[in-house]
C-alpha cells in the first residue's frame, strides 16, 4: 500500500510541476508585458516554472513584482524562489 501512495504523490507532484511549467508559456507574454523583467530571465519558456525566473529576476534585482511574490512563495517555503532556479533552463522564452 505504501508504494501505491509513494506513487500516487509522485504524479501530483508532477502535475503541478506540468501546470507551473504550462502557465509560465501560456502566459509569458503578458507577464513579460506586465512584470517588464531583464530581457535574460524572460517568462515563457516551456520546461522552466515561473519560480525559476521569479528566482533569476530577484537575483538580478530586475524585477520588483517578483520580488514581492518571492516574499510571498518564501512564506510557504524558505527561499523557494532561489532554490527552484533552473539555470539551463529559459533561453526559449518570448523575448
């Protein structure tokens, strides 16, 4: 039974990685619009979450509302933005 629910976490946990990595294409676009983050860690890119480039743009102090939804995410789990960072990841996103 144990293996059952190990399983059964694994794929949630892989379809809301699917869902984060889906909203961060589908909404590119407008995030980059309404965000106006540097042009290297852009919204977009399919593969990478939208804590990933939430992360980058705090790193590069590029990005005011991401810094605000990192303090926020932060609240859920300590550093969550910085710990998602992908950093092979983004380079196929709306520029």
């Amino acid at each position: 039974m144990a293996l059952i629910g190990a399983s059964m976490s694994r794929y949630l946990w892989n379809l809301l990685l699917l869902l984060d990595q889906s909203v961060n294409t589908v909404t590119g676009p407008l995030l980059n619009l309404i965000l106006r983050p540097v042009a290297t860690a852009r919204f977009g890119a399919p593969g990478e979450t939208l804590s990933s480039v939430f992360g980058k743009n705090v790193d590069a102090d590029a990005c005011s509302g991401c810094k605000l939804i990192c303090k926020i995410l932060n609240l859920i789990q300590s550093g969550h933005c910085q710990k998602s960072i992908e950093p092979y990841e983004g380079s196929d996103a709306d520029s």
